[in-house]
C-alpha cells in the first residue's frame, strides 16, 4: 500500500475538519462522489486497526483500512490552494469516479 498525501492537502484536513495532534482520520472509499454517481475519497474521524495503513502528518495519524486498499493505493491526495480544492490522483485509473469504466465507455 502506498499512498501520497502531500503537506498541503494534510494541512487543508487539519485545518478544515479541525484536527489536533493524536487525532486520527480514516480515508475510505466513498460511493457516490459530488455529481459523480461514482467513487470518491470519504473522510471520518476513527480508529485504526492493527491491519491499517497509516501516514503521521503534523501530529495527525492518516490511516485506510484494508478493505480501501485496492481504491486508494498508489493515489496521491494534494490539495491546489489556487482552486481552493483536493486533487486526487491515482495512475492505476483513468478516471478516480469510476474507475472500472473503458476510455470508451466514458465518452459515450
């Protein structure tokens, strides 16, 4: 498992959620993204289990449980604070929302 979150988008988590230091934030395959029908990334304050990924950012332990690894590995979360958004992006699929579709069948 390998996830990239850049210090920015942590920044914008802690910030916004608000997070304290020992605080831990589950990231977790959501269904039904914003406009999308599809998959997002979902976030919810919780406790890691034994199996957990974590990542220790400013204090703040991120973590994604085992069953979110197929969606979030290889993902890198950034947040672009021209935009004002979170950029999520992962080589393994051509489209985050839904990534079991064809190139073809997302032009359709």
């Amino acid at each position: 498992m390998d996830l990239k979150l850049t210090d920015s988008a942590s920044t914008f988590y802690i910030n916004e959620i608000p997070l304290q230091k020992g605080d831990t934030l589950r990231l977790f395959v959501r269904v039904g993204g914003v406009g999308s029908g599809g998959f997002s990334v979902g976030v919810i304050k919780d406790s890691p289990q034994k199996t957990s990924y974590t990542l220790n950012k400013n204090g703040v332990t991120f973590f994604v449980n085992e069953d979110d690894f197929w969606y979030l590995d290889g993902m890198t979360i950034d947040y672009n604070e021209d935009f004002g958004y979170l950029d999520f992006y992962s080589p393994k699929f051509e489209q985050t929302d839904h990534p079991d579709l064809e190139d073809e069948q997302i032009k359709k």
